[in-house]
C-alpha cells in the first residue's frame, strides 16, 4: 500500500483538491445549516399555547365603520351570546369579562423595574383555561393573584429591554424571576395586589385573571359599571365547517387569525430552508463533480503506472486503494469541518432566536450530523465505485 502510495502520489494537484475542499465544504454548511436552522426555528411559530387549547377559538366582531364612532358597537349584547350558543355546531361558548376600574402594574425583573403602566385585565370562564384549578383560584381578600401575561410583553423584554440593559432572560421556566405588582384604584378605595405569574399566551393582548377576581374586584372597584363582553371565546365542531363560516359572515364576526398566520409563516419558512438546502446540494454535487475530475486526470498522468502495477501481479483493488483512501480522508476533512461551523453559527443566531422566545426548548445537532453524514457515506461510496470501475477500465484494456 505504502509503496503504491509513492508510486501514484506524484501528480496530485493541490489546488484541485483544495477547490473540491472548499466547494464540497459550502454545500455541506449549507444543507445542514439550512436543516437545523428549520429545526430550530419551527418551534417558535408550530408550539401550542399553554393557556388556551388550540380546538377554542376568539371570536369578536368585525372592525367597521362604527367602530371608529361608538366603542361599544365592537360588544355583544346578550341576546347575540344566546343566539350564538344556541347554534348546533357550537359545542361551548363562554364571554370575556373586562375589568371597569383603573388598574395599574408594574414589572420587576431581578430588582430591576422593566415596566410600569395601566394594564387591561381580563377573564374567561375557568373552563376555558388549561391550567390546574388548584393554581388558577383566587379566595376573597387575598393580595396575590395568579395572572397569565401575553407572550408580547416576552418578546419585548427579552429582545429589547434585557438585551439592551444587560438582564436576564426570561421564559416559561424562569417564571419566580418576574415580580409582577398590580395597583388597583376605583370608588373611593385603593390597594396593591402581587401577580403571580403562571405562564404566558400568544393568544392574549391583555393581562389574564382568575374569572372570581375579576367578578370581585368589579363589583367591589367599579360596582355601578355593567361589564358588557366584547369578545367571546367558543369550541365548535368545525372550525372550517361552512354553516359556521356562513354564520361568522352573516353577522359581522371574525376569528382572530394568530394560528393561520403561524400556519403561513411555517409554510414559508420551509420554502426558504428548502431552497437554500436544494441550493447547497447542487453546490455539493459540481463539488462531487471537481473530486471526480481531479482524480480521473490523476489515474490518467499515471495510467503507465497503473498498468505496471496491474501486470505484476496487484489487483484493481489494491491499485484503486490509494485513491478511495484520499476521497475517504477529504470528505472526512470535509465533514468535521462542516460541522464545526454549524455549531459556531448555531451558537451566534441561537442568541438572537432565544431573544425572541426564550421559553422554546431547542433540539440538539444530531440530526444535523446524522444528515451531513448520510451525504458524506453516500458520496465516499459513489467515489469508491467510480474509481474502482476506472482502474478497472484500464486493467480490462490493457488486456
């Protein structure tokens, strides 16, 4: 093998290889790049809320022209909820109640006050809450109240102002480092209350209460208010059924539409990986192309050689050898490198993408290895074939 070696290593040529190094180590990155970047990011617009169960939808009349004239024009009356609820594909219906006194809260992240303003409280039936009732109950007079706080209000802390102030970031798991106080002031009285935060909603623009605080305080904060609903949560049978669209139609109502615009950010978002994947697999393949160039003009400066070597005896195994051993050791190369920059990139954009969801569990590389491995097996054994039937083509001639 060693003498073999010798014989055949003459006319390598160094910048060939090393542009098969280069082009072979792009397409790699990229594939498994684009692969586990999908992988990673797909979490932040597919993950379910951890409030409401995705089969509820939120339904509030459509904006108009009336709007801009009367706020009340966006309430249901009660008569609209019972016509609603008395539909046959309506399975369960239930109403948001919106407190009537002025609230203020503030938020408090390791000591530092991050935001201090008048909140909206709202609440829903407990049914329609997926949490725990034994962590979702308020008993009269108590001063903590758990509360569930919109995912926007994370985003923001966690890729503006923690970012910017040198905080911590927070997430569904770090939820004891949110201080979270409430200030509530109506008819004559006054009193602070402590939030405890339970977890976070992507499908909530305002602060979520338990359904008896919010009853409670009204009637003790804004008693002579009516707290007329304007928007109302429902489970029906078929979100896509036509007699529920027609009845949406009919009366001006409109489903807030946060999981449809998830379901097309998703759908793009697979587009661009794809494409920049298929990309660097046609960069993979000219690459795959340049090794094989580079190694049939190699076998053809020492054809003579070979053919020597063939004569006396060695087989086209024994002779191809050297070659496949030079493939195996650059698509090797090839692959450690790769995955090196993938776990450089991964830890430069995973800042960013945490920033943004700091509560997502991200997956580990394996896969992305597993893949890069795949094409790197795949590609040695087309190598190996492919020199082994041309040192056979010499052997074959030369007899």
């Amino acid at each position: 093998m060693s003498l073999i070696w010798k014989l055949l290593r003459q006319h390598i040529s160094l910048p060939q290889f090393t542009g098969f190094i280069f082009a072979n180590l792009v397409g790699m990155f990229i594939v498994m790049l684009g692969f586990q970047f999908y992988r990673d990011v797909k979490p932040i617009f597919t993950s379910e809320d951890s409030i409401f169960r995705n089969d509820y939808l939120i339904v509030s009349k459509r904006l108009g022209m009336g709007a801009t004239l009367s706020a009340r024009a966006q309430d249901f009356a009660q008569p609209e909820i019972d016509d609603f609820g008395s539909q046959t594909f309506v399975r369960q219906i239930g109403t948001f109640t919106s407190r009537q006194y002025m609230a203020e809260a503030q938020m408090i992240i390791a000591g530092t006050p991050v935001l201090h303003s008048e909140f909206p409280l709202e609440s829903v039936p407990d049914a329609f809450v997926d949490i725990p009732l034994s962590d979702w109950t308020y008993s009269e007079g108590s001063r903590e109240v758990p509360i569930v706080l919109p995912r926007s209000y994370l985003s923001m802390y966690n890729f503006g102002y923690a970012q910017s102030h040198n905080l911590p970031r927070i997430g569904e798991t770090t939820l004891s480092m949110i201080d979270f106080r409430i200030h509530i002031h109506g008819n004559g009285l006054s009193d602070d209350f402590k939030g405890r935060v339970i977890g976070f909603s992507s499908r909530m623009n305002s602060i979520l209460v338990p359904e008896s605080f919010l009853k409670w305080s009204n009637q003790r904060y804004a008693p002579k208010e009516d707290t007329v609903p304007n928007r109302l949560v429902v489970k029906v049978d078929n979100p896509a059924g036509e007699d529920f669209q027609q009845f949406l139609d009919d009366n001006g109502y409109e489903v807030e539409s946060e999981k449809l615009q998830s379901e097309k950010a998703t759908y793009f978002l697979r587009l661009v990986v794809s494409i920049v994947m298929v990309i660097g697999l046609i960069i993979s393949l000219l690459s795959f192309y340049i090794l094989m160039l580079s190694i049939y003009l190699l076998v053809q400066k020492n054809q003579e050689k070979l053919e020597n070597l063939l004569l006396i005896g060695y087989t086209p195994a024994k002779v191809a050898r050297p070659y496949q051993y030079l493939t195996l050791t650059l698509n090797a190369l090839v692959l450690i490198l790769a995955a090196t920059m993938l776990i450089v990139a991964r830890n430069y954009y995973l800042d960013v993408v945490q920033a943004v969801a700091a509560d997502v569990q991200f997956h580990g590389i394996m896969p992305a290895i597993v893949l890069g491995l795949a094409i790197f097996v795949i590609v040695t054994v087309f190598n190996f074939v492919a020199i082994h039937r041309k040192v056979v083509a010499i052997w074959h001639d030369r007899r």
